[in-house]
C-alpha cells in the first residue's frame, strides 16, 4: 500500500534546508554568527509589544494584517493595499512560486542563490534553472541570456546570501527591462537595510509591471524568531498572491510585534549603523591576516582561504573557541566561511581566534 503513495513529481529532489549550527558539544554558551541574526535582538518596543497581546492569545489574529501593512506603509512610503505579510519572507518565496511556477516552468536564480529558490520553485513542480555568477556577483547578462519564454520567475538576492556582495541598480533595472514579459523579477531584500542607499528595489517595483520586492524582519529588525516578511508587488500580484495565503498565517503576537518593530526606526538604524562599522573592521582585520573578503554590503562577510581543507580547519579551530560561523558548502563555496558580524567585543573574539589560527597554521 504504502509504495504506491507518492509524492508530486520534484518533491523527492528537495534536500532538507539545512540552517545555521547553533550548538556545539561540551560548550555551554557558545558565540553564534552563523545565522545572519542581529546580535543586539528586537527593539525593546517589539518585545513590550508583544507581551502586551499574550493575554489574547485565545483570539484568532487579524486575517488581513491591516495595522501591520498599514505601519509598513506608513515609514517606508509604501502602498499598504500592495504589501502581503508572511511567515518570514520564505513564505513570500513560497506563494510566488506556487502561484506562477508549475509542471514544465522554469524559476531562474544564480550560482549561489538562496536556497529557498530551489526548494519553492520543487515544491511547486517547476523546473529550477542556475545561471552562472561572475566573481561570486550575480550577473545579468548570464540571467538573461538563460531566460525562456518558460521562466516564469527570476530571484535575485540584492545583498546576496551567502556572498554579501550587490549589483547596482542599473543593473537591475537593466535585468527587469530585458526579461520576458512573461516572466516575474523578484529582487529578495532581505539584507537590503544594510546597503547604503539601497531601497531593496522599491522604485523598480513602482515602475515596473513584473517586479516584486520581499523584505523581512528576520534581520535587520532582530526578529528571526518571529517569522515575518512582507512582499511589495503590483495590485494584481498581491491579489493573486492572497488567494493562496492562508487566512491566520501570522500570529497576533507576531502582527503585534512586527508593528512594534517597524515603527522603532531608531532601533534599526542603530543597529545597521553599528552593524556597518563592525562590518569594516572584520573585513579589514580578515585582509590585514591574508584571509581574502569582498565588500560586504549585507550583516555577514564571506571568508576564503586557500581552499576547503584551510576552511574546514578554521571551522574547526573557531568551534575550539566556542564560535560557530557557516560553512557554505551546500552552496558550494566550500573555500568559504560566512561569518556573521556581531556585537564589537564578537567580533574581536572572532578575530582574535583566526589570528591564532593563521599563526599556528
Ligand atoms: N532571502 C535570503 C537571501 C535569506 O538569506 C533569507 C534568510 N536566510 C531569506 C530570504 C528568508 O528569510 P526569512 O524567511 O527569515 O524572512
């Protein structure tokens, strides 16, 4: 009986999203920078904010998110009725492709894509294509050249994930100009506070037709925990978008603190400030021990060494000292370390312990 239950084709081809160790044997409290979480955690508004709407928890939550897009629209000069909230911007990922994706479609992303892509355009049925990057840079001409008139959906990461590093915005008008008609452009901002002068796309989502944007309160905001993200998207998008949304898919505490959080502007612009001078000083303190990095422009710098087995030792060595980074093997960049950049005295630990490590090797 059981061998004839099968699921949909592509569905077994979906490898376990693999998420950053946040354990290692015999330490009690290790230093975790392998997630991209801000280390300061939520505003301390979110957090009242949400303790405050615990007593309602025998409640169902607002179905249409209204006081949550409306503060989103309200600090970021957005469109409340064209903002879709989800369970993080996975979720957002999620109803794009099973709206738009299907048997014999192609969903378009590059080398080291996020790997949410890969499983939500499988999930959906569809065919993932990968087109090369250029010195670890998405690269449009690649993209274009690879999309069909069965794409159905490109994602970029702008800052991208596991990189750090960012195509300018010419480039991404450039991209939505020449892809298909056919097809949705969806620039994945979910670093995109960090990048300076960065809107994470927004203006192109105005312009433009077949652009979407998805944002999220993972990072930046310090609320991983809480699973929210926002789509921005054309009216029609959204409105198809919402037909697949489950009606509850935000908790109250979640809608309540997610309001809380976007509305303290100071708090993330703290943190992003704070985040960009740290940012500099790891990058530089990687180059100065001969440990190469490209400008990050995202809260994580991607370290390379000499090669796997350097990475893997420094892995190793970090773990001695009780810091987990990521070892982006699965994205294959398996030379790398992406290292989360972390509160000031972190990130000298984090320094200090590759700096015993250069030596010794
Ligand atoms: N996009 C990128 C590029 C990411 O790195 C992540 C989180 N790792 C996400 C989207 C999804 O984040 P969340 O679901 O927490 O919003």
């Amino acid at each position: 009986m059981a061998t004839q239950i099968r699921p949909q084709p592509g569905i077994l081809d979906i490898a376990l999203y693999q998420g950053g160790q946040s354990e290692i044997e015999g330490q009690a409290e290790p230093l975790k920078l392998s997630s991209n979480e801000n280390p300061f955690g939520p505003s301390p508004a979110a957090v009242a904010a949400m303790q405050a709407v615990l007593g309602q928890a025998h409640r169902y939550p607002s179905t249409d998110h209204a006081a949550l897009r409306a503060a989103i629209a309200e600090v970021h000069g957005l469109d409340a009725d064209r903002v879709i909230c989800g369970v993080g911007s996975d979720e957002i990922i999620h109803f794009l492709c099973q709206a738009y994706a299907g048997p014999g479609d192609e969903v378009l992303y590059t080398t080291h894509g996020f790997g949410m892509y890969r499983i939500s355009a499988l999930a959906a049925g569809a065919t993932p294509i990968v087109a090369p990057e250029r010195d670890r840079m998405v690269d449009v001409d690649a993209l274009l050249e690879m999309a069909t008139d069965k794409t159905r959906l490109v994602f970029i990461a702008n800052p991208a994930n596991p990189t750090a590093t960012m195509i300018p915005m010419a480039d991404l008008a450039r991209l939505a100009e020449g892809l298909p008609e056919t097809c949705l452009l969806i620039l994945d901002g979910a670093y995109a506070e960090f990048a300076e002068g960065y809107d994470g796309g927004k203006s192109l989502v105005e312009t433009r037709e077949t652009v979407v944007m998805t944002r999220t309160f993972s990072k930046a905001y310090g609320l991983g925990g809480l699973r929210v993200g926002y789509g921005y998207a054309p009216q029609e998008i959204v409105d198809v978008l919402n037909r697949i949304r489950g009606p509850f898919n935000l908790s109250g505490i979640a809608l309540a603190g997610a309001e809380a959080a976007v509305r303290d502007t100071d708090w993330v612009a703290e943190c992003v400030r704070v985040n960009a001078e740290e940012r500099a000083r790891l990058t530089g303190g990687l180059r100065q021990m001969g440990i190469a990095c490209d400008d990050s422009h995202a809260n994580f710098v991607l370290a390379r060494f000499a090669d796997e087995a350097e990475a893997v030792a420094a892995d190793e060595h970090l773990k001695t000292q009780g810091i987990i980074v990521r070892h982006p093997r699965s994205y294959g960049l398996p030379e790398c370390l992406r290292i989360t950049v972390g509160r000031p005295e972190d990130n000298t630990r984090v320094l200090d312990a590759l700096g015993s490590f250069k030596g010794a090797a």
